[in-house]
C-alpha cells in the first residue's frame, strides 16, 4: 500500500506493468500482473452522522490512515450528481437512489480535514451547465454550506467548462490509450496531489455496473467532449451532454487530441468501458469510494428503462486501488468481478474491470485481494439476483435513456 505515491511514480510504475500485461497471453496471466491492494468493507445502515463518521474514520484507518495520504495536500474529489436534479425515482431524494448522498460527502471531507488536508475541492461536471455546483445542489434541496463548512478550506468547481483555470490541463494515458491518448480536462484533475472518487453503488444500462472507475467519465468537460462543443476550439460554456463519447459521431475540439482509431466500433458498449479507463489512466485514482446505503436497481438513473427500485444494501466500501475497490463492490452486488462480454451485468458491454486490468492498473481477482473489515458474504446485497429476477418477467431491456 502506498499513500505517498506521486503522479510521476505511478506513471512509472504503471509503465512497467503495462509491458508485463501486454506480454501476456492469457487473462489469468495479466490479472497475476496486475497490482493489488487492500479494501475495506463496513456495514452501515444510516447516514446519520453518529454511525457514518466512525464507520468511514474505522476503514481509512484500516487502509492505513488518511494522515498519509492527505496531510498538507490538495484533495480532489469526484462527485457523482449524474442526470439533472429534476430526475426523481418517485418522490425519493436523489441522494437516496442516484446521487453520491451529501452526508457522505461531508464525512469525507470532514475526516479529510482533520487529517490535515490543506485544501479539499469537490469537483463536478453537471450536466450541460456552467452553472456553480453549489447553485446545482440547491435544486436537490442540499445545503451547500453543510458540505463547505465541514472542513477548512473547502471549494466547489463545476468542471464542465474552464472553470477558473486559464487552460485545459492535458493528461497523457500512460500506455498510450485504448480510445484516446490524452484528454483536456480543467485544472482541478490536474491542480491537485490527491484524487478521491466518491460513487454510488449502481448498475449501469451502458456499462453494467458505475462505481469508483465510471464515476470518472464525467472528467470530461462538455466544452471539449460535449455534442455541441467547438469545432477548433473549446466553446465558452458546455452545449449538450457526452454523445460524442458515447456514439463517436465527431471528434473533440481540434485543440484537444482526438481519439486514436476513428474506425473502431461506435458503439456505447465499446466505447465507454475503453474511455473510463483511459481517463483513470490519465488521472489516477488515490482513493475509492463506494456509498451504498442507500441506492437503486435497474440502472443508474430514474431514466433508465428498467423495472427500477429503490434499495438499501447500507454498506461502504473503500480502497486505494479503483479496480480492486470495483471488483469488490462486485462481489457485494452479487456479481462475479472476473465476468467478460456476455456475462451479468456485461450481457452487452466490455468490461471495465478487466480492460483496466489488461493495462496494469489493478486486479480483479478477490483471491489477489484483501478484503479488510466485514466480510463479503457477511455484507452481500444480491443486485444480481433482483436483475436476473427483473430481466427473467421482463426481458432484456438494458438501453441508456
């Protein structure tokens, strides 16, 4: 385990696991490649600030204590407010179904601030907005100053568009790229020593499951990878959603390097597993977090044309590693990690755990991970059987609304 890893370390570091990856033939090869890490599974039922706070202070401590990772530093964190806030499964808050719930949120910075953190930013790309984040969240019926005031220095940044920066930072994908070499993003993905991913615990109808690693295809900012972006250059404010990522039917601003085979399929359920890890690639993850206290089956959103319902699986799951962290979170939903194309919850798509780990940048295999904490059958939500269940009375629907 390795807190203090800087950017240009694990660059080389991943550089020379890569060679190691493509060298190999077989998949079982790779995955004994791949690096591994310890992850932290906790039972918790509530968000209620008495059960959260020490759940989330009990497993940072297990992973070795946030002080190493955080202290004296810059923390950026990736949250997860995916769809506009009028999207509601029935009249449930979205924190409870869709969106990375605010008192999670403000556990972590919280606990990230008293371990030392200089500065804490929460970053965000609301969809087709240049609006502040905070302004966004108030349409979820969130206080802002909850989350602000629950650390020292804590900042919002929309990260859809510019933002504060005066520039995009360019951020190379190590071994070279599946989809793209190297992305534009805003200066925060950049401006920062710590990265943390805040995600739901959710299916996915493009990708099968979202966590820690999807949660990051909203780095992009739709100013450069948006459907009404530049055509030389980023526009000023984001115009439409990530359909060019998605469908492939342009290329990005041509200030920005474009993807690498125009030829290959344009399709989702090629495009997006390959583009998620190009961009945890390009800006690795240093902490993973998976919220599960509350959720939802069928999707990752209410617009999913799935039998949709809302659950409670109340658990978190946290790692320093996003693939070994993901393939946990797995298990817990149900899933066997080790699944390819064809396999629940990849019955149309790539999988994401296994391209990040054809690259070296974690593995998948539970019998290479340590699970600390609750055990994963002592923590189980059974998603797959609610789907198998759902898609057995209603048949395969699995389209991204």
């Amino acid at each position: 385990m390795h807190f203090c890893q800087t950017r240009r370390e694990w660059l080389r570091r991943s550089a020379s696991v890569v060679t190691g990856a493509y060298v190999a033939a077989h998949s079982s090869a790779r995955a004994a490649v791949a690096p591994t890490a310890p992850v932290a599974v906790s039972r918790c039922k509530t968000y209620s600030p008495a059960e959260l706070l020490p759940t989330m202070q009990k497993m940072f401590d297990q992973l070795g204590g946030l002080g190493r990772l955080v202290k004296g530093k810059t923390v950026a964190i990736k949250i997860n407010l995916t769809g506009a806030p009028t999207y509601r499964l029935g009249h449930l808050p979205l924190e409870d179904t869709h969106y990375t719930h605010p008192s999670v949120i403000a556990a972590a910075v919280h606990l990230m601030g008293n371990a030392g953190a200089r500065r804490i930013r929460l970053l965000e790309s609301p969809w087709s907005t240049a609006d502040p984040v905070e302004e966004y969240i108030l349409q979820a019926n969130w206080e802002p100053r909850d989350i602000l005031s629950a650390a020292p220095n804590v900042e919002f940044e929309n990260t859809n568009y510019l933002g504060r920066g005066r520039k995009y930072s360019r951020m190379a994908v190590p071994y070279g790229g599946y989809m793209f070499p190297a992305f534009d993003l805003n200066h925060s993905y950049e401006d920062c020593d710590v990265f943390v991913s805040i995600a739901k615990m959710k299916e996915h109808a493009t990708a099968g499951i979202t966590l820690s690693m999807k949660n990051c295809f909203g780095l992009t900012p739709c100013t450069v990878y948006g459907t009404g972006a530049g055509i030389d250059e980023p526009s000023l404010v984001p115009k439409g959603g990530r359909g060019l990522v998605h469908a492939g039917n342009r290329q990005p601003s041509k200030s920005a390097p474009p993807e690498k085979d125009p030829t290959t399929p344009r399709q989702d359920t090629f495009r997006v597993p390959r583009t998620v890890v190009d961009l945890v690639s390009a800006r690795p993850i240093h902490l993973a977090i998976v919220e599960g206290i509350k959720t939802m089956t069928g999707g990752e959103g209410p617009w999913v044309r799935e039998d949709l319902q809302a659950v409670a699986p109340g658990l978190i799951v946290a790692g320093t590693n996003p693939v070994t962290t993901d393939a946990v979170s797995m298990a817990l939903m149900g899933f066997d990690p080790m699944a390819d194309r064809g396999t629940p919850p990849f019955e149309r798509c790539d999988s994401t755990l296994k391209l990040a780990e054809d690259v070296g940048l974690g593995t998948r295999d539970l019998k290479r991970i340590e699970v600390i904490g609750t055990p994963i059958a002592g923590a189980a939500f059974d998603f797959a059987a609610i789907r198998k269940k759902r898609r057995g009375l209603a048949g395969p629907i699995g389209i991204r609304g």
